[in-house]
C-alpha cells in the first residue's frame, strides 16, 4: 500500500493536465479492480473478515482523494467520490454483521 502511495504522488507531481487525467484514471481503475479482488476473497475468519474490510476501506478513500485531486469539478468526480462513500459507509455501518 504504501508503494501505491508513492507511485500516485509521482504520478500527480509530474504529468501534465491531460496526461494527469489518463493516468489518474488509471490508477483509480487499478484501485477499483484491487476492490474487487479484496471483496471477492474467502475470507473465512474474523480477523480475516476485519482485515479484508479495512482494506476495501482504505482503497475507497485513495479513489476519493485521487478524484478530488485529479478530476475537474463536475458529475463524474461527483458520482466517483459518491459511489466510494457509499462504499465505505456499508463497511462502517454498524449493522454490518462480522
């Protein structure tokens, strides 16, 4: 994880607009697709339920953050930052039975 971080730092340090946004898409496409591996792991223990949910967390707030960072205001960086708070929140609610 925190190799991604670094790599998403250089990524938005040194590209230029239009090359920034591809390659922000890109990476918020890997983070996306690394979600659903998470999700789709057998998790068959509590600790691995927990461990598997704080990832898929963390991965909703790096897409939130690259979203705002990276993307023009507008619908599409709304929809995004909204679908992975909506993400997030199913995982915190306390309804959610481990």
């Amino acid at each position: 994880m925190k190799f991604l971080a670094v790599a998403i730092v250089v990524i938005l340090s040194s590209a230029s607009s239009a090359t920034r946004a591809d390659e922000c898409e890109t990476v918020v496409d890997a983070l996306k697709k690394l979600g659903d591996v998470v999700t789709k792991k057998d998790a068959k223990t509590t600790p691995s339920i927990c461990a598997a949910m704080g990832q898929v967390l963390g991965l909703a707030q790096s897409v939130r953050i690259i979203a705002k960072e990276c993307y023009d205001e507008g619908k599409k960086r709304d929809d995004l930052m909204k679908d992975m708070a909506e993400s997030a929140k199913v995982f915190q609610d306390d309804r959610f039975d481990v």
